[in-house]
C-alpha cells in the first residue's frame, strides 16, 4: 500500500518552513482508497513568492486547523504504506519536522518517482513534475497546490509502475496490497478482474505469476490445489500482490514478458502453444483446419496456448466470411451443414460453390490478419471505465502495450513510447495477439501510418 503526498510549505531557511497544505492519497497500486486533504495554519508568515506560486494567501489559512489538529488524521492515513512523491524527501521531511515538534518520531519507507522517472523515462527533456506531465499527456490540475501535484503524481507513479517488469518498486516494500501469511490468506482482497498475481516468499522473490481473466478465482484455484505445483507454491508462500489489466488479452502478454524477466521458479521458461488453426487444400477448396502442433502444422496462421478457445475462433470466422463448417470440420461430413440451411454457408459443402469464389473469401480472411507492414494500434478496455488499453503492432512485430485516457496521449510515436512497456522482439507476444485480431474482438483499430 502506498500513500502519494504532496505538501506545500511557508518557505524560508531548512528547518524553518511550516506546512501550508497537505494531500495524501492513500493508494493500493490500482486505485486511491482514502484520500486527506487540508489547508494547515502555520505559525510563521508564508513567503511572497510561496504565495505567488501557489496562490494560497495568509487568509486561506487564518481559519485552517492548525498541523497538531490533523496529526493522528496524517498517522492513520500512511499506516502501513510506503511515501510516494515527486522529490519526496521534502515531503518527509516536512513531515517529521512537525511530527517532532509534537515530540513524536514519524519513521515510514518513501519512494520517489523524480528518481524512478529518471530510470523508466530517461528520453524526456526534463523530469520536473508539470514539464513531464505534459510530455507524458498526463493531466493536470490546479498545479502547485497539494491535492493536483499529488493527484498529477498518481497518475505518474501507475506509469511507473506499468514499466516496473521486474517488480522492483514493489521488493521496495509493502507492495499492492497489505500481506498476510498464507494461513491468514482469505482472498478477500483480491478482485473478480482481469489481471495477473504474484506469489512472492520470504525473500521478496516472485516464485509464480499466473495471467487470469478472473484473479480471484484462479489464485484460489492454485492456492487451494492439490497438485505438486500447488503444494510447492503453498510451501514457498509469504504474500500476494496483483495488477488489474482490464482484458485479457493484456494479462498475457504481460504473463509472457515478465516470465522471461523474473523466471520465478515455479513458472515454465516458454507458456507453450498447444492448438493452431492451419490452412489446407483439399480438392481445390482451401480449408482451415484445427491441429495439434505436435502433429505438425507447417504453416499455422493462429496459435492457442490450450483447446478451449480454438474451436469457437474458427466458428467465428467461419460465420464472418461464409466459409463453410463442413469443409472446415466444424460440422460432420456427408450432408450439407445447418449453416447451408439458414443461408450462411454458399454451398461448397454440396459442391454448388466453385472453388475461386470460396478461396477469395479465405483470402480476404487472411488478408486481415497479414501484420507485413502494418502499423497500428489495438485499442481495448482498460484498467478504469475513463481509460483504454493499447497493444502496438508494426510490421508483424509486438513493440509493447499501454494505456491512455485521452487520445493525445497516443497522438504519435513518440509519446506513444514513452507511454507504453517496451517488449523484447518475441513472435509469441504476436501469437496471443492473432485469435484476438481474428475474431474482431479489439475492433478498434488505430493506423499509425496515417499520423
């Protein structure tokens, strides 16, 4: 759990400043879950400049609540949080400065995202909180006052924390979530979304991750297992944390990346494709075909990492462009399928349709998933109902995924860069993309050429 602040103060000498006003967002990694904000009334004048800058006058303050007022309010609200803030060392300090005029010693972990930005955005022309912001398409509010330089720094550190692969912001400390032992573990913090979980020991290791379209359903089922991997994970367990994605799609791929970056011990190197859909000629018609690919499959257009889905992905194109059920053994052989009944199949099955005409329609299908020299976006839900997700592609080639709440925020590719997790060039990121591009399921489609 973390708690994003942000303070402003009298100015003056080090030692000398007051607090002026205070916001703290108390913040879970996905969502702020409480939140204070209050003017404070210091005790020395606030400086010209202090004033100018943030526009809050010794009038705003006369009546505010003096800091001692909203002491305990500050001790519950980053009870058992990590602090968050740009430069964050003035806001600490600012905070034990009060605290120990109260003769009280406030000692919590910080984290601050000027050094992170440095890290994860290191092209940005500067890493001051309104200039990179703007750079990012970040929006911001009521600049240089507590609550909308806290509420711009949220906003940031999810960035931050969406380019973290390798967990290390969450090893810094308490993480997502509070944690608990697996005895105490009741599954009641974790939600019926798409995301990913993590199972760390002790040491603060990922030991397994799993992508999950619900992830407390899934977690329950590999915690409450009785599989050998099941009862090696439950040996190893210290804590859970988890990251909503919004769709599926976006769990796997990230599933995929932070495999090949954390290798937990638990987790296979390589996800593993099981089923594909290939294209075969027989008697001049071309069919596509469902395959186990350890029977081979030359050239499969799509591949599955299980069986579940690759029935219904057929049947969808199968409907989408005519084709006909028997010819792809969606249906039985020897009579003419239900599909020719209702009108949507043309008659190959029956012979009645020539092979030219139905070729042009698995032609057209795979024209729509022909990624040579193509450069879009995939746009599909995100995290929030005001946000959307997106997965680049250029060139049969999966550069990395995001997310925007404003389409300013992808207006080219260089914010889009910034914005997104880079990824390793890896044909499995593009084979989870396929039964997803197939089906029309991310339906908007952004062309990057046309930018």
């Amino acid at each position: 759990m973390y708690a994003v602040l942000d303070i402003e103060a009298t100015g003056g000498q080090m030692g000398e400043e007051e607090i002026i006003e205070i916001a703290v967002y108390r913040f879970d990694g996905q969502k702020v879950t409480d939140q204070l904000i209050s003017l404070v009334k210091p005790e020395r004048q606030i400086d010209a400049y202090v004033q100018k800058l943030t526009q809050i006058t010794p009038k705003m303050v006369r009546t505010a609540p003096g800091f001692h007022e909203i002491a305990k309010r500050v001790i519950e609200i980053t009870k058992d949080t990590i602090l968050v803030g740009h430069n964050v060392d003035f806001d600490y300090r600012m905070l034990r400065q009060e605290f120990r005029k109260l003769g009280y010693i406030y000692q919590r972990e910080t984290i601050d995202t000027v050094i992170l930005s440095e890290k994860y955005f290191p092209d940005t022309a500067s890493h001051s909180l309104g200039k990179l912001c703007k750079e990012l398409g970040i929006p911001t509010t009521d600049r240089h006052r507590a609550s909308g330089d806290a509420r711009a720094t949220i906003e940031l550190f999810k960035l931050l924390l969406e380019k973290d692969a390798e967990k290390n912001i969450s090893k810094t400390g308490i993480g997502f979530n509070s944690q608990k032992s697996f005895a105490e573990f009741g599954y009641k913090g974790l939600p019926n979304s798409a995301g990913l979980f993590y199972i760390f020991d002790s040491k603060k290791r990922v030991v397994y991750l799993s992508a999950a379209e619900n992830i407390a359903q899934t977690a329950r089922r590999v915690l409450n297992g009785k599989s050998d991997l099941s009862r090696k994970i439950k040996h190893s367990f210290d804590s859970i944390q988890y990251e909503i994605t919004g769709n599926e799609m976006i769990s796997k791929i990230k599933e995929l990346n932070e495999i090949k970056k954390l290798k937990p011990k638990f987790n296979p190197s390589d996800i593993g494709f099981t089923h594909s859909i290939c294209k075969e000629n027989r008697s001049g018609y071309d069919v596509l075909m469902i395959r186990k690919n350890e029977r081979g499959c030359k050239n499969p257009l799509i591949e599955f990492q299980n069986s579940r889905t690759v029935r219904d992905v057929l049947s969808h194109i199968t409907t989408e462009f005519k084709l006909c059920p028997v010819l792809n053994r969606l249906s039985p052989p020897g009579k003419p399928c239900f599909s020719r009944e209702v009108g949507e199949c043309l008659g190959a099955c029956e012979g009645e349709e020539l092979p030219e005409s139905y070729n042009l329609r698995v032609s057209q299908f795979l024209e729509k998933i022909n990624l040579k020299k193509r450069n879009f976006l995939m746009i599909g839900n995100g995290r929030t109902l005001n946000e959307k997700s997106f997965v680049w592609i250029d060139n049969g080639v999966c550069k990395g995924y995001g997310y925007f709440e404003f389409h300013n925020q992808i207006k080219d590719s260089k914010t889009i860069s910034e914005r997104m997790t880079k990824l390793a060039k890896n044909p499995d990121f593009v084979k989870i993309i396929m039964p997803n591009l197939a089906i029309g399921r991310y339906r908007e489609l952004i062309s990057l050429d046309s930018q």
